[in-house]
C-alpha cells in the first residue's frame, strides 16, 4: 500500500493586527498552502483582485480556519468587518 500522506513544511507564520483597510499577505516563495485563522473579530477576504470592504466578500468567523491553495495568493485580501480583528497566517510549502 503506497502511502499517501503528503508532510506539509511550514515555510513562515504572520499575524495581522492592522485591517482597517484591506491587506494582502506577505507570501513565502515555494508556498502551496495557507492557513488563515481570524482572531477577535470576523473579517471578509476577496481573491479576484478587487478589495474587500466590511460589508462586501467572503465573510470569514472568529476561529474559522481559510486553508487557501490557489495560485492566486499574492491577490488575496482581508478586511476586518468589527474593529479589533487579527489574523493568523501560516504559509506551508
């Protein structure tokens, strides 16, 4: 039986307490996956380019976990939707 377990290698951790005004991350070169944990308060994100607003995107909850594997990740942006948001990010290779 062949196994199929693929190790994930974490490439670096970022957390986010500014999003007043949507951010993008800061990604690792060789990143695959990213794991995006809100912390405090909810926030929204938006990955086609244009920037999310408190009220427009995908919303995200507090302890909700985004694991992200598109292409795209340079475009992905975040916005907290209450004041007081922070995010998590680790970047897995």
């Amino acid at each position: 039986m062949q196994d199929r377990y693929q190790k994930e290698i974490a490439l670096g951790y970022q957390q986010i307490t500014v999003l007043t005004a949507a951010v993008g991350l800061t990604v690792p070169t060789g990143t695959r996956m990213i794991r995006i944990i809100p912390e405090s308060q909810a926030v929204r994100w938006r990955d086609d380019g244009t920037n999310p607003t408190a009220t427009v995107g995908q919303p995200l909850a507090v302890g909700a976990e985004l694991i992200y594997t598109a292409n795209a990740a340079g475009v992905l942006k975040f916005i907290e939707q209450t004041a007081g948001a922070k995010l998590n990010v680790t970047y897995y290779a």
